[in-house]
C-alpha cells in the first residue's frame, strides 16, 4: 500500500494557523508522526485560505523536506503552485494532481518528466466529475495513452477516480470496486489506483470505520494507494492485513511487526 499521509493540508486548523504565521512547530510535529506511522508520502496542500498559495506551498515543502526524508506528495491543481513547490523539491516528488483534460495532462506530464516524479490523474476535466464507470475509463484510458505518448513510465502514473462521500451517494462504492479492477488491466504494468480515502466517510458518524473498511473492500479489488489518515493505527494495520490476506506479503505470526515501517 501507498501511503499518502493526509494531514499537511490547510484545511485543517493547526496547519492554516502555521501558514498564516509561519510557524513552522505544528508542520514539523505533524511530519514526523506521520513519517513514524509509515507514510509513503506527506501530502502537502495549502488549503484555500492562503494568501499567496504559490508562495505557502514553498514555504510547507521547506519546512517539510527540512524535517524528514519522506518523499512529498505536491497537493494542487493549480499549475503555478505545483511548480512552486517543485521549483524548491530535493527529494522524490509525487504531483497531486493534474485533472483529465488533454491539455492539462500534456502540461502536467512534461513537467512531472522534467523533475523525474510520479503524477496523479484524476477521472474529471473542467466540466465536471462523471459518476459513472464507463466514462471514468475513458479518462482512464486517456491518462494511460498520454502517457504513452510523452514516454512517461506507467509505473509513475496514479489514476484517482475521485471518492465521493458516502452519504452523498451510496451507489460510488461498488463502481469504485469495479473501476480499480478495470484500471488493473488496462496496461502492463498498470497505473497505480488512488483515491482520497477520507472523502468516503466525511460528514458522517462512523469516519474511522467507514474508512477503515472502505480501504480493505478497495485492496482486494486492487485499489494501492490512498490519501488517508496514517495516524490512524487500526486503518493502517487493517491495509497491511488486507494485503496479507490478498497475497501481497508473506504470513507470519509477525506479519503486522514486519509489516510496519
Ligand atoms: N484525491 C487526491 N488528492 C486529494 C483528495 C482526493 N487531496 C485532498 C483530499 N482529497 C484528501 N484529503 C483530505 C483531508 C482531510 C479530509 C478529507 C480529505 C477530511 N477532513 C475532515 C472533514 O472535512 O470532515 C476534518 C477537517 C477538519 O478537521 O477541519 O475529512 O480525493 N488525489
């Protein structure tokens, strides 16, 4: 599993305060528990309420990538703000994200060739989010075909078929399981499955456990990375025993100990 530590993002209170001031005390702290809780990747957004967003994304990968190694995932769709961020990257860089349309995906590939990162597309353009499966696959299959066109290697490629809240349409689920089955087949090697793993249960009731389940359904029909709360242990050692029960690692008692970064 593909973990995108979710908590760098200036949606959240403590990281909107430390935009606004430069504090740079709460970023740190959040970098290092989720790099403890075994993140892949540290997401890192801005938020909507920064002033200067190109500038607040330079300044969060800074402070980040002055704190640990862990590769950073750039969260944007605004170009000049992904750019910002790169412009001051020194280690692997995951862009999140370029939407759909041909000419975005023209413009996020060569950039994300030029500093030799991995790209996450999602299944939308600028019309909107269809909520279907086929038409999700026909972006599917235009992410994968640009990609062959500007030779950027599949194994970099990530197609997100943007999760909508659960108590929005309780239908998603089942044509997410089905996408990321799909999505699986499309080439060899095939695209990784992304998704914002907290859009699922936002709003609700049963946030860790709506999520939590969501996950292991999602890895045993081939979904392998997620945005998501790594702070979550029991969401965490859930991915890691759903893997194990798909065949992904190999059982020993120990598995979680081994498991475990
Ligand atoms: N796909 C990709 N990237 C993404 C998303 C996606 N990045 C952003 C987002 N979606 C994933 N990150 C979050 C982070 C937090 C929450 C949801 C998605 C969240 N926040 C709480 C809420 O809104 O209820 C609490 C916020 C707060 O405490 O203020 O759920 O889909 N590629």
């Amino acid at each position: 599993m593909i973990s995108i530590g979710e908590r760098i993002n200036g949606m959240f209170k403590d990281v909107r305060e430390a935009i606004k001031n430069k504090d740079p005390k709460a970023v740190r702290e959040l970098a290092i528990k989720q790099t403890e809780a075994g993140a892949s990747f540290l997401d890192v957004n801005v938020g909507t309420a920064a002033a200067d967003p190109a500038e607040a994304m330079k300044w969060l990968v800074e402070v980040v990538q002055d704190t640990v190694k862990t590769p950073i995932a750039i969260d944007s769709q605004k170009f000049d703000v992904v750019k910002a961020g790169l412009s001051v990257a020194k280690n692997e860089i995951l862009i999140n994200s370029s939407k759909g349309d041909p000419e975005e995906l023209d413009k996020f590939m060569t950039l994300a060739k030029e500093y030799n990162a991995s790209l996450i597309c999602l299944t939308m353009d600028k019309t909107g989010i269809p909520q279907d499966v086929a038409r999700r696959m026909e972006f599917a299959m235009k992410i994968v075909e640009k990609a062959v066109e500007h030779e950027f290697e599949l194994s970099k490629v990530y197609i997100d078929p943007v999760l909508f809240p659960i108590n929005v349409d309780q239908k998603q689920p089942a044509l997410m399981f089905d996408i990321f089955n799909q999505i699986k087949m499309i080439s060899d090697p095939p695209p990784h499955r992304n998704v914002g793993l907290s859009n699922f249960s936002q709003g609700t009731k049963e946030k860790r456990l709506l999520a939590r389940v969501f996950l292991t359904m999602g890895i045993s029909y081939g979904l392998d990375a997620a945005v998501m709360d790594v702070l979550d242990k029991d969401l965490m050692d859930a991915a890691i025993t759903a893997e194990i029960i798909m065949n992904q690692h190999l059982y020993s008692d120990s598995y979680l100990t081994a498991c475990r970064k």
